[in-house]
C-alpha cells in the first residue's frame, strides 16, 4: 500500500530529524541519571508509545486540528512542559535519598514499577511539541492518495520513526546510564548526578515551554 520510494524517504526524514535531540531524547537522559538504566529503558518505551499516539491522532484527523489551533497547541505543549517541570523537581529535592545500592529505586525510595515509568515517558512524548509538529506536517505529505486508506497509510509510515527512536532513545538511556553507574561508587557523586538529572528535566521543561509556534 505504501511505494517504496515513499517509505524510504520518509525514513530518511525521520532519521534526520530524529537525529537532533529533542525533548524527548533530553526526558531519557535526565531519567537516566536521576534512577538508572532500568527506568531509562522503560522510558524511551513510554516515549514511542506516545509518539504513536500522536500518529494515530493524526491518521485519524485530531492531530491536525492541535497543530492548527494555537490554543489548543499551546496547552498540549504547556501540560507537557508542567509534568517535566515536576518530575525534575522531585528528582532533584530527593537527590541525597539516592544509594549506590538501590538503583533500582526511584528518588523518593520507593520501587518504581514499570508501569509508571512507561506512563510518565508517554505522557511526555504525546505532548512533545516537535513530535506533534512532525506528524500533523509531515507524515501526511508522504502518503500517496489514488491508492486510498490514507488512516492506514499513516499508522504505517509513522512505524519508521517509532522504531528509530526507540533505538535511539535507548541508546541514549544506557549511555548516560552507564556514566550513572560510575557515579554511584560514591553516594556523594551519586546525589550529584541525581541533582543534575532533575536539573535537566526542569531546564528542558522551561525550553519546552519557552520554545515552539509564535501565532
């Protein structure tokens, strides 16, 4: 259904601007410092999975009524910046709770269930501004219309990006993970880093906010 002229371009176009660390990307990092590898990889899940939300949203028509409507835009994106806002803010008030030996364990101590973590991730991925940009814009030049299902055409394409970012946003995750892991020989260095995740989150919530469409 989808040439494979087309679906080659559009992989080049998303290999390209996925590329470019965005907010999604700069999420893992941050989550990756502040609780390790485990949430990282949980993370980079929950944000492909949001992004897809956002394909589907636009295969059937409501991404690009959010694209379209500043108001609307601006209150996805405003909603997005918030909860990273948030998230950094715990991360970096409950740095020094941070032991080398449970890296596991969220910053507040407690065990962080896989669940919650992918849904933290999709929450940031379904209100990122350049993902919802990317599709409403972009995806829908590269169906082809005399061969029909258009919805279906789009569900496919939007496959290309999920799949590249999320090997790429893992690999992100476990590289700074891995930095994290020689940090916490030291619970000094440990909290350190911890801070320095949530410092992250709350600077990229702030660019997230600051930045995007002017009308």
């Amino acid at each position: 259904m989808v040439s494979t002229d087309r679906f080659l371009a559009f992989a080049a176009m998303s290999l390209l601007v996925i590329v470019i660390p965005g907010p999604s990307v700069l999420f893992v990092i941050g989550r990756a410092l502040a609780h390790g590898r485990r949430t990282a990889v949980a993370t980079a899940l929950g944000n492909v999975l949001g992004s897809y939300a956002l394909v589907v949203a636009v295969a059937f028509g409501i991404g690009s009524l959010v694209e379209r409507s500043a108001a609307v835009f601006m209150a996805v994106k405003l909603a997005g910046a918030a909860y990273l806002v948030f998230l950094g803010v715990q991360a970096f008030r409950h740095r020094k709770e941070m032991r080398a030996g449970s890296l596991g364990a969220d910053s507040a101590g407690e065990a962080r269930t896989d669940t919650r973590t992918v849904l933290d991730g999709a929450l940031v991925g379904v209100t990122n501004p350049k993902g919802i940009v990317f599709f409403a814009a972009v995806l829908p030049q590269f169906v082809d219309h005399s061969a029909g299902r258009l919805p279906v055409q789009m569900l496919l394409l939007g496959l290309v990006p999920i799949t590249i970012g999320l090997i790429t946003d893992t690999l992100w995750g476990l590289t700074a993970s891995a930095a994290r892991t020689w940090f916490a020989r030291s619970e000094r260095r440990l909290s350190m880093i911890g801070g320095a995740g949530g410092v992250t989150m709350i600077g990229l919530g702030v660019t997230v906010a600051a930045t995007g469409r002017a009308d």
